[in-house]
C-alpha cells in the first residue's frame, strides 16, 4: 500500500485541487501518514501534505523539530482565531529552487483529528504556525508561490536560471522547506 508515492511538482494541475475531509480512520490511514512522514523526513522537509503525493484526503504530516523527532499528523485540520503577522521565508518540497518571503499569520488555534478521530484543538505559534497554515494550503489547491506578484515571481525565476548558470546559490538566508 502507498509503496511508489512520488511528490508532485509544480506545475503539475492535481496540485491545485481541493481535498476531501478524512471521513474513515483505519490502518490505512496510518500507513499513508507513516509514509509521508518517511518522504518528509527523506526530502529534508518539515512538512508534507496528502496532495502532494497525489492523496487528495485532508492530511498534513509536520515535523519543525531541530532534531526531527517530533513527528505530528493533522487530520482535517482547521485553522481558527488567525491573528498577527509575521515575515516568513519559505519553499516548498513540490516547487523546487523558488525561495521567497510572504506574509503569514503569526499565531493560529488549530483545530484537528488524530488518527483516532479525536479532536484537538491546540495553540501553534512561530515555525509550527507558519508551517501548518502552508501544509493547509496545499489541502485547499493553493501554493506559496500564489501570495507572490508576477513581477516578483519572474525575478526570481530569472535569478534561479543565472545562479545555475554560475553554480552560486539562490539565497544566502536559512529556508526551511515545506
Ligand atoms: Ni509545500
């Protein structure tokens, strides 16, 4: 089961559709987040969503821990009582080499089910917040690169395709990839 997950990459359209709520929690299920957690964990990533391995359910897997022990499973996670604003540099596991600052909220009330059912609700603030809310995107069709205007993008896009050519870097900045 799940044995050939790939990671889908932009600009792939199945990226972009809406994924249905978790209705059944079984063994599957939890083979699939076991899974992605092994892909997360794999690519370097601190998150992964279910569509991004081609699984349109409402499942994130997340792990912001500076050890990556702190494996966390999301299931139709809800974000509520959104509030502040932060700075957040991110990129994203089904975007290759595009790196770019947004906006996201600061702090969130996440609203979710283990892979029991249960339903928690749980404070996130900082990195868990920021990654959460990105993961949460990708379950609504939706990419970092969206909040980004065209002009930007294409900058970006051309200073990519310069620092291949020079074997350089993108950025010198730290960027955790989601
Ligand atoms: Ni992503």
């Amino acid at each position: 089961m799940f044995e050939n997950l790939e990671i889908l990459q932009f600009p792939d359209e199945r990226l972009r559709r809406l994924s249905e709520p978790v209705e059944t929690f079984n063994a599957e299920l939890k083979v699939l987040a076991d899974k992605m957690l092994e892909i997360m964990y794999q690519s370097n990533g601190i998150g992964l969503a279910a569509p991004q391995v081609n699984q349109t359910i409402r499942l994130i897997v997340v792990d912001v821990s500076e050890d990556r022990n702190t494996p966390c499973i999301f299931i139709n996670p809800k974000i509520k009582k959104p509030s502040g604003s932060v700075d957040s540099s991110e990129g994203c596991l089904s975007v290759p080499e595009i790196r770019t600052t947004i906006r996201r909220y600061e702090n969130i009330m996440l609203e979710y089910q283990d892979l029991s059912g249960t339903i928690h609700n749980e404070q996130l603030d900082d990195l868990m917040s920021i990654c959460v809310q990105h993961e949460i995107d990708h379950l609504d069709g939706k990419l970092f690169i969206d909040y980004v205007p065209d002009v930007k993008l294409q900058r970006l896009r051309k200073k990519i395709a310069k620092s291949k050519k020079n074997q350089s870097t993108i950025e010198g900045t730290t960027v955790r990839v989601v």
